[in-house]
C-alpha cells in the first residue's frame, strides 16, 4: 500500500476523517485493524454494562461509518478505516455472557470472555470466511462496514454457542 493510499481523501472533513478511523487510532503504521478493535475493547467492556448502552452504540458506529467512510475514503476500505472493527467488535460482545453483570474493575472471567470475543472477531475478520469474504469483495461503503458487522454477528453466534457449552 503506497503512503497515498494511507491518506484520507483529498477535501475530507476533519469529522469524516476522525469518526471513520476510530478516533484516530487507525492511523498506527502496524496492524490499524487490530489496534482499532483493541481500541474498542474498554469502551465495549463499559457498555457491557447496560446492553441496551452497547446496542445503541452499535447503531451509532454502524452509522457513523456509512456517513463517514464515503467522505473520508471514497469508499475505499484503506487500512486506516477501523469504526467497521469498532462496530463488529461491539457485536461480538453481545454473544458473552450475562454482560449486564459485568463490573469494573471486571472480573478474570469476564476479561476472558472479552479476549475470546477479541480473538473471534479478529479471527473472523481476517480470514473472511463465506459471506464475510463476498461482502468484502464489494470494494465499497457497504462491504467496508458489511463484512464486519457480518464477522461481529457470527462471532457472537459463535460465543453463544460457547456459552451453552461451558455457562449454562
């Protein structure tokens, strides 16, 4: 990827740039999708809290990068363009258990379930499997924000099933 492709898009406003690469921390030289889902984990873990709190913000993530990618990229899905990691990570959450009961400082256990939903995610938006991989094949603000919240709704699928197995 050439240092132009890093860039936001000539004219992009500031807002634009700033909601589409996750509060700026998609601009890391090193692994952006991976240190803009890290970037999401405590503000995720803190709307465990209230599931409605996290629902809400998904909706809010999910838009803000439909508004934002087109302005800041074109569409393209340049590596610096994390709130799709940010809103996939979110919905993973939403497969751990009981996260309404999540405390803070939160517990070994429920830094655990994090990890696992960190892991998943990361897993499942990096080797696109299936339908992930088709979305993402799009090259536009749907499959930039699509294959992830994709990846986030089959990695809380995926830790529900797990929570079958080993909570309940």
């Amino acid at each position: 990827m050439s240092a132009a492709d890093r860039r936001p898009r000539a004219g992009a406003g500031w807002l634009a740039v700033l909601l589409a690469s996750g509060l700026g921390s998609g601009f890391t030289r090193v692994a952006p999708g991976t240190f803009g889902t890290l970037a999401a984990i405590v503000p995720g873990i803190l709307l465990c809290r209230h599931p409605w709190s996290l629902c809400l913000a998904i909706l809010l993530a999910c838009a803000a990068g439909l508004w934002a990618i087109p302005r800041a990229s074109g569409g393209a899905d340049h590596g610096w363009i994390v709130i799709d990691e940010v809103a996939g990570l979110w919905i993973t959450l939403l497969g751990i258990p009981k996260p309404h009961d999540l405390a803070w400082p939160p517990s070994l256990r429920e830094v655990g379930w994090c990890a696992a939903a960190f892991a998943i995610f990361r897993l499942l938006d990096i080797t696109k499997p299936g339908p992930i991989g088709r979305l993402d094949r799009r090259h536009d603000t749907l499959g930039v924000m699509g294959d992830d919240v994709l990846a986030g709704m089959l990695g809380a699928l995926l830790l529900w099933c797990a929570r079958l197995v080993l909570v309940e």
